[in-house]
C-alpha cells in the first residue's frame, strides 16, 4: 500500500520554487532540513501565500527602477519632476519634509556634496549616482496607507543612503517616487539586482500588510502571467502621443516559456499533495490549485505536459488533482 507524501515536507520543497526564489540563486553549502515545529510553521506559511494568490487573488505589489541619474543635473530634473516642480511635498531619509522651488535647489546642493562630489554632467560610461524607484499598488488602494509602507520600506532597505520620497495619488493608481543616492555613508555603493527587485517587493507588501492592506509579491511566473512592462520613458511618451513604435505585449523567449511551466509544474505538484491530505481545507485549497492552473494562458511545454502524467520520485503516476 503506497504510503500517504510528507504533505508539509512538499509544500516546503515546491512552495519554495514558486515563492521564494531567490533562495535558489546563490550556490551555499545545502541548508539544513526543517523538523518539528519549524517545518509546521514554514508549511503553515506557504498554505497562506498559496490561499492569498489562487483563492483571494491579492493584489499584487509593484516595485520597479525606473532609472537614475548620472550627473547632478540629471538628479536634479528628477527632483522637480516627481515633485511637480516643488508643489508636492517631499519626504528625506530623516523624515524631514519640504516644498518650493528653493527647497529643491538646496536639496540638489546637499545632494552634491554630500559624500562624493557628483558633478553637474558626468562622463560617458559613468555610473549612476543615483536610482529611481517606484513602489505601486492598484486603484482603489489607500494613498496614505501606500506612503506610510513606502516609508517603512526605505527605512528597511535604504538604510545609510540619502533618498527621498514623493507620493503620487492624482493619478489612477497610487505610487510613491523615491530617488535614492547610489553612495551610502559609508561609501558602498547600491547596486540593485534581481534577487534584490524581489525582496523589496516582499518587504514592500509586508509593510503594507502591516497597515491592513492585502497585498502580494508573487513573481509573474507564477501567476503564469508573462507580461512585458513598459520602462518609464515609454510610458510618458505614450501620454504625450510621442511614441512611435509599439512593444510585444508578453514575454516570448524560451527562458520565459520554460519559467512559466517550472511554475505550472510546481502549482500541480503542491495541488496533488494537498489532494491526498487528510484535511478538508488542504483538499479546497487543493481544487483552488486546479482552477487556478486551469486558467493560467497555455504554453506549448504545458500544453504538453497538461498530456504527460506526473511522476513521483520512484517513477510512478502521480493522480491529478479532483476537479468540481
């Protein structure tokens, strides 16, 4: 008689792949395996990612770079853009707030000279001394509450870095500008990577939840979306009926094809060890699982895999999961 899965034991393996990969892009010294209590609770905190992305359907975060400057000019444009030229109110790493005219030039000079000398126009090829970034929820989300998240979020991440912050909530979504200075106090420099993209916007929704908002940061992959976002220049370009040439709407390559089925296929095995539970409510989340998959957009590898029976380690067909 075929012995019940480690149900706990598979979603640990399987939620990790879908929600936590960024554990997975540095080769480390294996970690050690969860037992008891510390393995419950990681279980337990994957059944609540998987719940809040295929039964409530959060909304999900967004945290992007949307560029930075080179030189103090450049610094500066940004400035009085995101602050509408000094009418909206800008926030400081101290929590200082200020508006006008006067206050961005006396902010571009504190900027200047405060640490590494950044020149008016740098050179070709010279490195940024400064990142813009946009942290985002959707309509209908509390502006203030968006702010408050973005505050604590710079605190947590941008910590001994010069940056301030302007909310945006005239538009239809709520967002917060932030502009941070690439030299920290000490002298090391910000260099944002992937890895680092996704653990803002887990720190980002985190801080939101904490102010009762709902809010997710599943990758793409995951929700089986391959969406193509289009970079800040495009965007006001686009509103000033300046923008020529059209952008593929969805990801297309093969990395991209092949991601989005690692995450069908994860969802399908974390779908079937649910199924065998012995819980009623691992047996729901189970069949939310299928219907979810069921309406991620198809790909040709799983389309072909939708065919292909699922396998457990010792070769055998593992049943799919019940559908209502």
């Amino acid at each position: 008689m075929a012995q019940p899965p480690n149900i706990d034991g598979v979603l640990i393996t399987w939620g990790d792949r879908l929600f936590y990969p960024g554990n997975r892009v540095v080769k480390v010294k294996p970690q050690p395996r969860l037992r008891g209590e510390a393995a419950r609770q990681r279980a337990a905190a994957i059944r609540r990612r998987i719940e809040a992305t295929v039964v409530r359907r959060a909304p999900q975060v967004m945290v992007k770079v949307t560029g930075g400057g080179r030189g103090m000019r450049a610094i500066a444009a940004h400035f009085r853009y995101i602050s509408k030229s000094g009418r909206l109110e800008i926030e400081d790493q101290r929590g200082e707030t200020m508006r006008g005219k006067d206050a961005l030039y006396d902010l571009a000079e504190e900027w200047r000279f405060g640490g590494s000398l950044i020149p008016d126009k740098a050179e070709p090829g010279h490195r940024r001394a400064a990142f813009n970034i946009m942290l985002s929820m959707p309509r209908g989300t509390d502006p203030l509450a968006v702010q408050r998240a973005a505050r604590e979020f710079a605190q947590a991440e941008l910590a001994d870095h010069k940056y301030v912050m302007v909310l945006h909530d005239h538009q239809a979504n709520p967002h917060v500008h932030i502009s941070v200075r690439a030299e920290s106090r000490h002298g090391k420099r910000l260099i944002p990577r992937k890895a680092d993209l996704h653990r803002w916007r887990e720190t980002f929704a985190e801080k939101l939840r904490g102010h009762g908002i709902e809010a997710e940061a599943t990758r793409q992959a995951t929700r089986g979306k391959s969406r193509n976002y289009d970079p800040l220049w495009r965007v006001k370009a686009r509103e000033d009926g300046r923008l020529r040439t059209s952008k593929v709407g969805t990801k297309s390559g093969v990395r991209a094809i092949a991601t989005r089925a690692e995450a069908v296929d994860a969802w399908n095995r974390l779908g079937q060890a649910l199924a065998m539970s012995g819980s009623r409510a691992d047996r729901e989340l189970a069949r939310s699982i299928a219907r979810f998959v069921r309406e991620m957009p198809k790909t040709e590898v799983s389309i072909r895999r939708d065919h292909e029976p699922t396998r457990s380690a010792s070769g055998q067909p593992v049943p799919r999961i019940p559908e209502r």
